[in-house]
C-alpha cells in the first residue's frame, strides 16, 4: 500500500510539473530587448511555434506571465496581462497576474507603473488574496519614491484595515522607519 502511494504521488508531481511547463518548440535569436515569447506580431509567432495566442486558455497566460517575471521581461510580461484581463477578466489568476507586474515593476524601480498595477488590484479584486500585499507594496513604492506621507497613510490605512495580518506587522516596522 504505502508503496503503490508513493508511485501516485510521484505520477501526481510528474504531470503537474509538465502542465505547468511551457514547451519551446523552436529557438529563435531574438534582437536585445525583445522578448522570444511576446505576443507583439502574433501571426509570425503562430508561423514560427505554430502556436496560435486566440486558442490561450486563462491558465496558459498565467504561465507565460510567470515565465516573463523569471526572466525580468517587463513588456512582454505587460503584454500577456493585458491579453488575459481582456480575454479572462475574471480569472482566478487574473489578481496574481497583476501582482506579479506590479512587483516586477517595483523591482526594476519603474514605481509608476507598480503603483498602477497595485492600484488595480485594490480596485478591480477587492476580495482578492492578494489585496494586502499589494497594499503593502502600494506604501513600499511611495516610500521608495521618497513620498512619506503618502507611503505613512497607506501604511496606516493598512494596519487599520487589516489588524493581525503580516503585512501590518511590515507595515508598522516601516512606519518605524520613516518617522
């Protein structure tokens, strides 16, 4: 019995890895900042994979979105989100799809842009399991642009909103911080 388990679960953690996975079916040199895997030009990406971006599910763009933040590619990761919020606005990957731009944007230090796809959490997925945590990276963005007061009342706002979770704990350390 325990090992007919163990088979199960190693089948089970095989497939998953290979959904999860995107295949590449053809190397392509791409120009320095273009991205191989952007939907820019999606009839040439169709004639090249043979791929068509019109048959993506939700969770397919939700795997190229992953694979752009890994490997800090801000426009193409852009271009996957919007083709999803467009196509799959009520995705249950929808949220983290923007999460992960907007902490990707916040990375790369383009704070605008982070607080925009932050903003846009807060506002279009209030029930969200990731509104904290944007909220949170809302007062980090402020507070790296050098906007205390609104980075001290996002950080209020937070702790106010959400007593005990982790986030109002980091958020009381970084009021520490900016008084």
């Amino acid at each position: 019995m325990i090992k007919n388990t163990a088979i199960y679960f190693l089948v089970t953690f095989i497939l998953l890895q290979r959904t999860e996975a995107v295949p590449q079916k053809t190397l392509i040199r791409v120009p320095q900042g273009q991205s191989s895997r952007s939907p820019q030009g999606s009839e040439l990406w169709q004639e090249l994979t043979g791929e068509n971006l019109n048959k993506f599910d939700d969770k397919r763009f939700y795997s190229e979105i992953i694979a752009q933040y890994h490997t800090r590619d801000a426009k193409g990761l852009s271009r996957y989100l919007e083709a999803l919020l467009r196509r799959y606005p009520a995705s249950p990957y929808a949220d983290n799809a923007l999460y992960l731009g907007g902490e990707l944007a916040l990375e790369m230090k383009n704070y605008p842009d982070a607080l925009k796809y932050f903003q846009r959490i807060t506002r279009s997925y209030p029930l969200s399991n990731r509104v904290v945590a944007a909220q949170f990276s809302k007062g980090i963005a402020y507070k790296k642009m050098n906007l205390d007061v609104q980075a001290k009342k996002v950080f209020y706002e937070l702790r106010m909103k959400y007593p005990g979770s982790p986030e109002s704990f980091r958020a009381e350390t970084e009021l520490k911080l900016i008084r």
